[in-house]
C-alpha cells in the first residue's frame, strides 16, 4: 500500500492507541521545547476561511506511524511531540471532575509498560528519581503548570483549551513500510524531517482525490508521480535552476514553485507551504485536484519556455541576477501581456535597472560604486551574446551566482605592487620577457631588471612604475585608469592568478584559462584577444585606441537601455 498522509486535529487524537518502540529514545523534551509549543499554540489567531465554517490551524510537525497487528499504532517519528500533547491534554484534564475528564489517547512505552499508568495518575509532586525518562516526563509537566500560573489575570485558559483541541492540527503519515527501524533511520539520520515538497506530494497523490477505480486511480497517480519527477529532473540541472531563482538552496527543487504559489507564506512556519496546499486541496472538489496540479506544471511549463528563448533567457536572467524583480512577479505580468508586451516590459525593466548611473561617470572605487558598473558589464556582455544571431550560446547564470566575480583593470595599475621578495622576483620574471625593444629606454629597463636588487624596496618600486608605464606606452594618460574603458569582468580566481600583472601576463593567463574550459565572459575574452585593435595589433599592449574603440562598442551596446551614451 502506498504511505498515506492527512491531518487530523489534537482531539482527533484521543480515539487511537500509541505505542513507543523500544528503538526509540526516552523522552528528553526540555523546559525551553515545552515552552514553546505553548507559546506558539497560544499566539496563534484561527481566522475564518472565507464563508466557510473552518478556521486557520496551528500546525505541528509530522508524526510517523505504522498501525500494528494488536490495533496500535507504533509511533516511528515524532514521539517527543505526542508525549509532550498528551502531557498538556492531561494538565488541562484537571479542572474538571473525574467523570467529567476527557478520555485521552493511550501512550505506552515498549520499555517502560507501566507508563501509561503513570501518565494517567501524573503530578508534578510524583517522586521523580525512578529512572530517567520519568525524570524528564515530570520536569515537562512541571514547565506546563509553572506557563499556565505565569500566563496572568486577562489569560483566557478555556480560549487555549479550545485552540490546542480543535484548531491545532498534526502531519499524520502513516507507513505501510515493513522495515520500521529503516524508516526512522532514514528520519533521523541528520535529524532530517519531512519536506514541505513530500507533504505535498502525498497530498496530491492521496487515493481519495481521484474516482473510485482502482484501475483510473493508479494511472492518474502514475502521471502525476511522473510529472513531478519530471519537473524535479529538470531543475537539477544548474544552469535553468540558477536562471530562475538566482541563488536558492533547496532540497527538493520544486517547492520552489510551491513556495512561490503560497499566497499566506509565514517565515515563522516551516510547514507555511504545506499548510497553504492543504487548505487549498481540502477547499476544492476532488474533480478540481487535476486544476490545482495544472496550476503547478503551468510555472513549470512558462519558465521552461523562458529557458529555451535565448532573447527572454538572458534578459531575465540578468534581471534576476541583479535582483531587479523577483520570478513570480514576471509570471504575473506575462500572463496578462502578449508576448510582444511582455518583451517590451522586459526591456523597460533593464531600463529601470540602470536608471541614474552616469556611463561616463562610473570609477571603480567604492563598494556601491562597483556594484554599478559590475552590473553595467554583465548587462554589456549579455547584450553582446545576443547580438550575434548565429551565437547559439547561452550566459551561465549558474556559474555567475555560484562563483565570485571582480572587476578587473584592464591595464596595470601602479599602486599594485607586489609585497614579498618572491613575489617582486617572479614579477620581474615574468615581464622581463615582454619589454618591447622599439620603445625607448627598453634596452636601459631590461637591465635594470636583471640588476634590480629586490630587498631594497625603493629601488623594486620606482622599478616597477617605470615598467608599468612600458606598458602604458601607448595610452595617452593614467587620468582615467579607473573609467570604465579600462575595466572588465573577471572570476576572482583568474584574477588572483596574476594579480599585479601587466597586459600581456594578463593575456596570456586568460588564453590559457580559457584552453582548460574556464568560463571567461565574451567581452573580457574579446579584450584580451585585441578584438578591438586595429591591425597589425600591438599584443603586449593595451593601447589608446583599443581603449577608444572598446568605449564605442560599450556605448554602441549598451544605446537604450542606458541614458546620456
């Protein structure tokens, strides 16, 4: 049979019998756990829902049960839970004469079998030095009555009662499982809990929401079983998943959508999700469980279309990226355009997203500043990915929010100077090669570089700017080496590869990254491989007109969907 799921309210629970296994632990609830589920239970307002007769609930965390021969149920996961409802039913059980007292739920311990007469005769006053999980049960009872003599005069104890009984639900999933102890091992490994995504789950595949045919049943749970794990296959693939949500760790990847869909979500609930889905399956017909599983595949179905669309694609994904909107509000406004309108809105979105960041103003600087123009060069070398007509490649979004990104100066900046011996002699090394000998002085500076006595710091520094501005040569001026013509996007790991670096280690760096299968965005790429030189091209050298030449395609990329360029 399958494992079935459905909730029931705490007095729902008083018509079963409990069994704890002897693989579980004693009770080891704390003064702290207690008093939070009776705060919880307390603060929580039933609402109405609609015209309807029921109220919101509180819910609890799932309980796991399998039905034994003998008519128990043997409780596999939330044990702590139920002795600790039972410890409250049974405080609130005392304001009433021994005939007028609710008949409670029986709880017995495998261990312990006369347990459950020692709930039934429970005070606070019990000697509590008989074995450890009587210690721990009275300790409880004693943190229940301590909340209710501290709950003061305006405390409306009957208003409580009323709230845990009937508007205070548990998860009940029922196993069919035979290996029990290998079910609450998979539970409790981890302490890991149930999914707001299995909940559902079972919730839509429950026999009871299709026809009465075993035959109709089973296919129908089939096709959904089979849709589900479509869509969760789907998103396990980085690239659409990081498209999508920009950055979000979840397990199961589909309560995403869920999550999204919930209309009543509180951050406060772990099971917000959940309970929005039960409400909303319970509020239906059974012949609308197929609409609400519509619903579902259909963000599915528009977000997969947005994928495969490389237009939608990267200017999405771009949005999203830089938290401009959120994915569930362009599901809303795509629904109500064409998609003439809904590309238009996209474009007015990135727009927006660039709204009073002055092109020739930007200077790599401060944090907020190069936030601006970090977002400007992700926006250029998406928009000049989708120039290309013939380009079928997509921007790895993944790889973008999963890894670290710097700006990158294009040419050497002089206040980067190596720091320790070894790494002032490497950098020597390294440019030694590169010295143009048609540039004046080259011949003086190659020996000056096997001359160089590295330990005196004054010597290594005013060395090191004279060999900078080698290889500034052909730029007209330092004033604007921190404008945007000189900057590019880069991974941090490729950058910290040859920090201190002049153009043509940085060039030879990237080619090499990018022979190994590192993604180097295209606009960097095409920097470092004189894409904008005219030729022949200078290849040690980053130079004035590649720097003129590089601004135009930025400004010619860029044209409307930034203001002034």
């Amino acid at each position: 049979m399958e494992n079935s799921l459905e909730l029931k309210t705490v007095n729902d629970l008083n018509e079963y019998k409990f069994m704890i296994p002897a693989y579980q632990r004693g009770y080891r609830w704390t003064k702290q756990e207690v008093t939070d589920l009776l705060n919880d239970v307390n603060e929580f307002i039933p609402k109405q829902i609609n015209e309807s007769d029921e109220k919101t609930w509180y819910c609890l965390q799932p309980i796991v049960l399998k039905l034994s021969d003998n008519g128990m149920y043997e409780v596999i996961d939330g044990q702590q839970r139920l002795t600790t409802i039972f410890l409250v039913l049974h405080y609130l059980n005392q304001d009433f004469i021994e005939d007028r007292r609710e008949k409670l739920f029986e709880l017995d311990y495998e261990t312990r079998s006369n347990l459950n007469k020692f709930l039934l005769s429970l005070d606070s006053k019990i000697e509590n030095n008989l074995n450890i999980d009587y210690y721990h049960i009275v300790e409880a009872y004693k943190t229940i009555e301590e909340w209710f003599k501290n709950r003061g005069s305006k405390f409306n104890k009957d208003d409580f009662r009323s709230k845990f009984r009937f508007n205070t639900k548990v998860i009940w999933y029922e196993c069919f499982e035979e290996d029990t102890i290998s079910v609450f091992t998979r539970l409790n490994i981890g302490k890991i809990s149930l999914s707001n995504a299995e909940l559902i789950k079972a919730l839509f595949l429950n026999s009871s929401n299709f026809e009465k045919s075993k035959i109709k049943i089973k296919n129908k749970q089939i096709e959904i079983a089979s849709e589900w794990d479509r869509i969760e296959s789907d998103f396990q693939d980085d690239r659409f998943w990081y498209f999508i949500t920009g950055n979000k760790k979840i397990n199961n990847r589909i309560e995403f959508i869920f999550d999204i869909m919930n209309t009543e979500f509180d951050t406060e609930d772990s099971y917000s999700t959940f309970r929005y889905f039960s409400n909303l399956v319970s509020a239906t017909s059974k012949e609308n469980i197929e609409s609400n599983w519509k619903s579902i595949k259909d963000y599915y179905m528009r977000f997969s279309e947005w994928y495969k669309s490389r237009e939608l694609y990267h200017k999405i994904g771009y949005l999203i990226s830089i938290d401009q909107i959120d994915i569930n509000t362009l599901y809303i406004e795509s629904s109500n355009k064409t998609k003439k309108e809904f590309k238009e809105y996209l474009d007015e979105l990135i727009v927006e997203s660039l709204k009073n960041v002055d092109f020739f103003a930007l200077s790599y600087g401060d944090s907020k500043e190069n936030l601006k123009i970090k977002k400007v060069l992700l926006l250029y070398n998406i928009l000049t990915m989708l120039r290309s007509e013939k380009d079928n490649s997509f921007f790895p979004f993944d790889l973008y929010k999963t890894g670290h990104w710097d700006i990158e100066h294009i040419t050497s900046v002089k206040e980067s100077i190596p720091s320790s011996i070894e790494q002032k002699k490497n950098w020597l090394n390294d440019v030694d090669v590169y010295i143009d000998n048609s540039i004046e002085n080259s011949i003086k500076l190659k020996s000056r570089i096997k001359s160089c006595d590295v330990t005196k710091e004054s010597d290594f520094n005013e060395l090191f700017e004279d060999i900078v501005s080698h290889f500034n040569h052909y730029v007209k001026s330092d004033d604007e080496i921190n404008g945007l013509s000189n900057l590019t996007l880069l991974d941090s790991e490729t950058n910290r590869g040859y920090k201190n670096a002049v153009f043509p280690i940085k060039r030879k760096t990237i080619i090499d990254r990018d022979k190994k299968g590192t993604f180097i965005p295209i606009c960097t790429k095409n920097v470092f491989l004189k894409y904008f030189s005219e030729y022949p091209p200078k290849i040690s050298f980053w130079t004035q007109e590649d720097r003129e030449n590089y601004e135009l395609d930025l400004r010619k990329v860029l044209s409307g969907f930034m203001e002034g360029i």
